[in-house]
C-alpha cells in the first residue's frame, strides 16, 4: 500500500500478482484511503473475448466517468470533438465522422485535474487485456499523456508477462520505451501470516477452529488471500473443516480451468500442446521433460523454437512461473487443477 501511494504522485504504477493474489482488493483500498479522481476500468469482463475493438474502449470509459467525474466537472467536456452531454450524462461518438479521440478526452481530464488541484487516476485493472485491442495502438496516447498531461496511470495485470508484453516499456521502437515506473507486487501470505490471517478472521466472528484446521487449509491452499477468503467464507456456513476445504479446493479447480479455457482462446491450434505441459509440470519440470512429453504424444518431433515459445506463453500468463531451470506451476490450486 505504501508503494501504491508513492506511485501515484508518479505518471505511471504497474501492481502485479497472479490471479486471487489480492490486486483489485489493493487499489480498491487505496481509492478510498486517498483524495482523488478514480476512474477505474475493469477490463476483466473482456477475458473471453478475442478481440476488443475501439467501441469497447470508449464505451467503457464513457460509463466509468459518468459515475466517476462529478456532474459539476463532467460539465467541462463541452466542445470536446467527439463529446455531448445527454441529461447528465457524457456521450463519447466512437465512431464515424467527429468521432472521440482518446487523447483529447485524457487532455481533458488533466485540466480539470490542474483546476481543482486534485489528482487524477485512470486504473486499467487486468491490462494485458488490452493487447486485444484491434485497430488502434493505445501506447501513443498513454505516452502522450505520460510526457505533458497531468493523469497518473495504475495497470494491474494477472498475466505478468502479458503486462509487459502489452506497454512494450523495453523495446525501443515503443512509445512508452524507456519511461519510468512503479513496480509493486502482490506476493501470496506466507504461511505464517496466512495462518495468522484465517485465525484472525474467525476471532473477529468469535468461531473457534482447531489449530491443525487452519494448519491444515494453508499447506492445502497455499497462500493466495482469494482462496483463504473463499475457505473461511465456506467454513463459516459449512462449520466443517473438510467440507470446506473440499469446496474451496473444487471452486479453484473450476475457475482456474476456466481461465486456462480463456487462455486457449486464439491458441486452438496447440490447445493440447498447452495441456500437456500443464499436465506434466505440476510438480515442476524440465525444458526437455515437457519437450520430450509432446513429441511423444504426437510421435513427432516438435520444433525448439515453437516449443520455447509455447512454454514462455504459459509463463507470460502466470500459469507457470521459472526457478532456476525448472518450470513449475505459479501456485498450489493450479497444480492441483491439472493433476487430476
Ligand atoms: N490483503 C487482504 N486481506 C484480506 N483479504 C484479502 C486481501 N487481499 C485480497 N483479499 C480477498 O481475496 C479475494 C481476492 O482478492 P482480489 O479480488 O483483490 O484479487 P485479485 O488479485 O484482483 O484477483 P483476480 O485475479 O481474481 O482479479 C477478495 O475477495 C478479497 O476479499
Ligand atoms: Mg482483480
């Protein structure tokens, strides 16, 4: 939280963390501990699709500052091109002739940023999805914005690699190439504090549950605060140790299978390739052992480079994470989501 508030005195805070690791809950709080104008863009909802299209976008942030901006300030955007004022409410034309151009909306923002002396902060809450944005390159008006406006930018993503893949702030043939940053992670509980957390909350509930319980929910669950959430949320209304853990355990299963569909969406192609080396790395794996597991399967041998390329996805997207030479899933729900 700390790292957050000094970010957003910056232009620009990526927060990062795998799935359930606590990132909305993080800028949710911070939104509310400090002043400011929120404008906060769940792109989540795009997950399954495809492909996003310049509509999408200016919908979505048509509808998010018309509950975000005040109506005293939304009352600014007069003459913007692209810009009328329907009621009360801002209609951004996003398409056609005079159509909205996102620059000019952000420039907007940074003025009424400048005249009421309140900061400004636009949050992309799981940007990688904006990869999927067809048509139109995003990065020139953020760096834009970067350079000579006032607005501060947060982008969280699950899919760490695809963060970075999306702002391209390495490449120098980027906009964004080479601009500064705040970089904070959401890093799963430790055991300790994981344990530490469950007991807590059952206190606060004044429900009493054996040590070995909770013990037990943390070396079965692992760290990640979504997932001790879902099981004392479960334990509360079950009042069992088992049945909870069994439920919380099949939850995960479900919705990190249902991610893994997402994530094959436009990857048809080595959907069984992907599975493979989810199958075969639960416990963590070599290169060459989720290589030879492939080639076996299909009885053919697989090219290296489309190989690597296959596995750094799986990193990119945070279903597997790298340790020293071994691959192994990025957390303890995801292996057990492909081990049975
Ligand atoms: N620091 C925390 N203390 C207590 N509970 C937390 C904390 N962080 C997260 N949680 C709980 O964990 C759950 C998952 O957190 P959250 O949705 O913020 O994670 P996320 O990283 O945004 O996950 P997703 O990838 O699903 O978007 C939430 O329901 C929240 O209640
Ligand atoms: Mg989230």
């Amino acid at each position: 939280m700390e790292r957050l508030k000094f970010g957003i005195d910056y232009p620009m805070t990526l927060l990062l963390g795998i799935r359930r690791s606590g990132k909305s809950s993080l800028v949710k709080v911070l939104t509310k501990k400090e002043r400011g104008i929120w404008i906060y863009l769940d792109l989540r909802k795009f997950e399954s699709s495809t492909f996003i299209s310049f509509k999408d976008l200016i919908l979505e942030l048509e509808k998010v500052i018309n509950v975000s901006v005040p109506e005293r300030l939304r009352k600014l955007f007069a003459g913007v091109r692209g810009v009328s004022i329907a009621g009360v409410n801002l209609r951004f034309k996003w398409g056609g002739e005079g159509k909205v151009e996102f620059s000019q909306i952000l420039e907007k923002l940074s003025e009424i940023s400048e005249k009421e002396g309140k900061r400004i902060v636009i949050i992309f809450d799981e940007s990688q999805e904006l990869r999927k944005l067809k048509g139109y390159n995003l990065l020139y008006p953020l760096a834009y914005a970067y350079d000579n406006l006032k607005i501060r930018f947060v982008f969280t993503g699950s899919e760490i690699g695809m963060v970075y893949d999306f702002l391209k702030l390495d490449n120098p043939k980027s906009p964004l190439y080479g601009r500064a940053y705040t970089e904070v992670t959401a890093n799963p509980f430790s055991k300790e504090i994981a344990t530490e957390f469950l007991r807590k909350g059952f206190e606060e509930l004044d429900i009493k549950v054996e040590d070995r319980s909770l013990e037990d929910a943390v070396d079965t669950l692992g760290g990640l605060p979504g997932w001790l959430t879902y099981y004392g949320f479960t334990y509360i209304q079950e009042r069992d140790h088992k049945r909870a853990l069994k439920k919380t355990i099949e939850t995960a299963v479900n919705l990190i299978r249902e991610e893994f569909n997402n994530f094959l969406k436009g990857r048809e192609e080595a959907k069984e390739r992907y599975k493979t080396i989810m199958t075969v790395c639960t416990k963590g794996c070599r290169w060459g052992e989720a290589k030879n597991a492939i080639e076996a399967k299909e009885g053919t041998r697989i090219d290296d480079k489309r190989f690597t390329e296959l596995l750094n996805n799986l990193v990119k997207a945070s279903f597997l994470v790298k340790e020293g030479e071994v691959y192994k899933p990025a957390d303890v729900m995801i292996s057990v989501a492909f081990s049975s």
